[in-house]
C-alpha cells in the first residue's frame, strides 16, 4: 500500500478532471439582506459581486456604469453569484443582487467611488471587506 489509507471506489463514480467551486462573496452574513431581480439579456457574463443600476424605463437591471444615464449611473447593489446574461437579443435572465451587508473585496467588480458613495458604503483593504 503507497498511501496512509486506502479508498472504497464507488461504483459508477469516476473522479472529475477538473473542480469548479463557486466563490462566496459574503464575507459575514450580519446584517445580509438580498433581493430576486431581473438581469437584462444581452450583457454578456457579469461576474459574482459586479456593481448593478437598475434602469429607470424598464426597471431591469444592468451593469453599473457612473458616466451612463437613465438610471445606470445609480449603484443599486452587488450581484451575488455569476450570471450569464448571452448576447444581443438574448432572454432577461434572474439573479440575487446584495443590498446590504459585508462582502469580499477581492471578488468586487465596478466599485469606483461613485459606487461607494450611492451604496453608502466603507472598503477596508486591510481585512479585505466591502461594507454597506
């Protein structure tokens, strides 16, 4: 025997290649408050803990964008897992988004000062934390 113990196959089981773990913005949940919200289709994949506006005239939401208008130039929240929304012409898509709480700096995309401002939010860089 090559190792300090030794495994039990399980039938019709084959080890995978390649793992995939899905990251967890949330640094804590005190005080997490989430929300269901329609993605629009057609902006490609928008990554966990991309900054979101949501658009006056269809009230869909959309990247965040400080120089945009109608809405988009308003940070909203934090989407909370990846979603991909296709291209062009593609279907809405459904998607939880943060309103509050501590996330994970390291997985926050889109946050400039003008975002931070409009979630009335504070970063710590030292423990890596997004708070709001």
């Amino acid at each position: 025997m090559t190792s300090a113990y030794q495994e039990i196959p399980v039938p019709g089981f084959t080890s995978p290649t390649a793992s995939y773990v899905d990251p967890e913005l949330l640094y804590s949940t005190a005080g997490f408050t989430q929300k269901g919200v329609t993605l629009a289709g057609g902006q490609g994949v928008l990554s966990i803990g991309t900054v979101l506006a949501q658009k006056a005239s269809d009230k869909k939401f959309y990247r965040y964008d400080n120089s945009g208008s109608g809405g988009l130039e308003i940070a909203r929240g934090v989407l909370r897992r990846g979603v991909d929304t296709g291209a062009a012409g593609a279907p809405d898509q459904l998607g939880n988004i943060v309103i509050q709480g501590i996330l994970k700096l390291e997985l926050m995309s889109g946050a400039d000062s003008a975002a931070i401002t409009d979630l009335n939010a504070r970063t710590d860089s030292v423990i890596g934390t997004f708070t709001f």
